[in-house]
C-alpha cells in the first residue's frame, strides 16, 4: 500500500555523445521531481567470481501517480542514489493510483 513517508527526488541526465556511444552525463544532471514516497526493500544479491565480489541491493518505489520518472532516471533516497531498472509502472486500477518503480545500486 502507498503511504508517502520518505523524501524521494528523480534526477535526470542530459545525453553525451560521441563517434562510439552514447551515455549519460551524471555530471550535468537536474532534479526534475522530489516528493513524498514509500521505500520498501525488495532483494539484496551477492556475487562472488575470481575477479571480484559485488553486492546489489534492490528496492521498491511507490510514488505518487503525477511523479515525473522514466527508465533512465536515478533516484535519491536514504542518501544514497538509486539506478531505476526497467520502465516504471503506473498503476491506475486501485482507489490509491500511484507509480510502481524498482530500482538498484551496488553496495560493493
């Protein structure tokens, strides 16, 4: 259920290209939306290979239905920044309409 308790902001980066790729410039990027939301945990993976051991820990967002997100955005919460992994889902059925996102970030 929805309950906005925590401060959430979307951040959004503008493209950099170049002749090779095209990615973006986490430098440059601007808050487009903060707000209220419900954090809640989801998974947190653990990876071991000979090269390196990483840690990746996986939450889910609830924000409210007029939150400006998309798929390359990166959230702020908890102090922490946040990848947002996939498309995010809005959810128009129940009384509560709100916005569904999982997103990621790598502890280790």
């Amino acid at each position: 259920m929805y309950s906005a308790i925590e401060l959430v902001e979307v951040w959004r980066a503008p493209r950099e290209e170049n002749a090779y790729t095209s990615r973006p410039d986490w430098g440059q990027a601007v808050k487009v939306w903060s707000g209220s939301g419900s954090v809640q945990p989801d998974k947190t993976f653990e990876s071991f290979t000979p090269s390196r051991d990483s840690v990746t820990e996986r939450v889910t967002v609830f924000l409210p239905l007029a939150a400006v997100v998309g798929p390359a955005d990166r959230l702020t919460l908890r102090g922490h920044s946040y990848e947002v992994d996939g498309e995010p889902k809005r959810l128009l059925q129940t009384s509560r309409r709100h916005t569904r996102i999982t997103a990621w970030r790598a502890i280790k």
